[in-house]
C-alpha cells in the first residue's frame, strides 16, 4: 500500500520540485475536503493561507488552526486530515528525503505540527 | 568571521524555528536595503511576498524576481543580497543542518535559488 499523499491524494498534494535531499509539495484544498490515510517523512510546513483541520490518526485527533506564513515543523507521521474551517487551504510541505541521523529517533505518537 | 546571516544581519533575518534537523528563518526588507555577505546552507525558500533582489557574489549578480507562494531550491553558496523592487520582501528559508551526503558535492558557484 502506497501512503505517499502525492498518490493518495493526487488533487490535493503535487510534487512542485524534487532534488537529492528534500522533495516539496503544494497543498490546496477547500472546505469539508479530506485526505486518505497518508504518511510524511520529517517536513517543514509553511502556510500561504491561514486554514483550521482535524488531523486524525489511530483513534486520535488533533485540532489545527493556524494563520498564514507561519512554519512548522512536522514530525514523520501516517494521518488523515480534514479542512474543518471555512476557507479554501494553500500550503507547502518541504519534506526531508534523507533519514534520520543515528541517534535521533523519530517520535512514534506524532500527531500534526508540532513546533515553528 | 561569522557569515550566519542571522549574526550579519539581524535586522533582516530572524532565527523562528530550529530542532536538530533544520533551522527556520524569516526575511523581511524594505525597497534598497541589503544584505552584507553572509553564507546559506543547502536551504529551501519559499515567498511570502512577491519581490525583486539583486544577488552577488565574487563579482558576479544574479537578478531574481519571484511571486508570492513560491518555493525554490538554494544550494549552499555565499553572498549578499538588495532589494531592489518597489515592495516589502518576506520569505521564509528552511536551512538543512546535515551535511550534504557522500558523493554529492554541492556546486562551486550557485548564486541564488535555483529551481522550484
């Protein structure tokens, strides 16, 4: 099963650019819009229009709600999402193709942005 | 000499984020300032705003006029930078803080960003 959201949700996620070390996404979505299941390597998310969703994942969920140009930092993470506000979402996603360092483990409960 | 951008120019760049993986910062100018020589690491930028600038280095310049809501990849390379249009620039530029991987040299001469 292919969790890379550019394949399970090919009208919400495009691959805008990819090089040898980071792969960039751009999200658009509008309101009441949902993501499948999907996963994302250790990303920088930045916000080009404020938006609110409910991140969910195993029986979690996560309330977003955040304004435009902010950055975040996105732990490696399965989820699904779903734009609970009611504006239109654009966004990029700058994920990291290399992993991570020995040393540094990667938090098993991620659930949404986490820091920025 | 420190070239970290945010120790050269502290007016203009600010540290916003920074964990293990990355570093996070934001730009913000005004029509004809600049920016003394600094240093970028490998780094993604993406436009908040739409701005022209001037970039040089070792003699050489490089002209970049970009929309908002753009993302682009800047190879690691040093130089100094002017805003020369007729707007406020804010960008955000996610620094990669590992080193490039074995057998992928970055290039001698990058001189502003270079796709996206």
């Amino acid at each position: 099963m292919c969790l890379d959201p550019a394949v399970t949700d090919p009208d919400l996620y495009k691959v805008i650019f990819e090089n040898d070390r980071v792969r960039i996404l751009e999200y658009r979505d509008r309101p009441g819009d949902r993501t499948s299941p999907h996963e994302h390597p250790d990303s920088v998310m930045v916000t080009l229009t404020s938006f609110r969703r409910r991140i969910s994942a195993g029986g979690r969920q996560a309330e977003v709600d955040l304004p435009a140009g902010q950055a975040r930092w996105l732990d490696a993470q399965r989820h699904s999402g779903e734009n609970t506000g009611g504006t239109d979402t654009h966004s990029i996603f700058i994920e990291l193709k290399e992993p991570r360092p020995a040393g540094l483990p990667a938090p098993a409960d991620a659930l949404g942005p986490s820091g920025g």
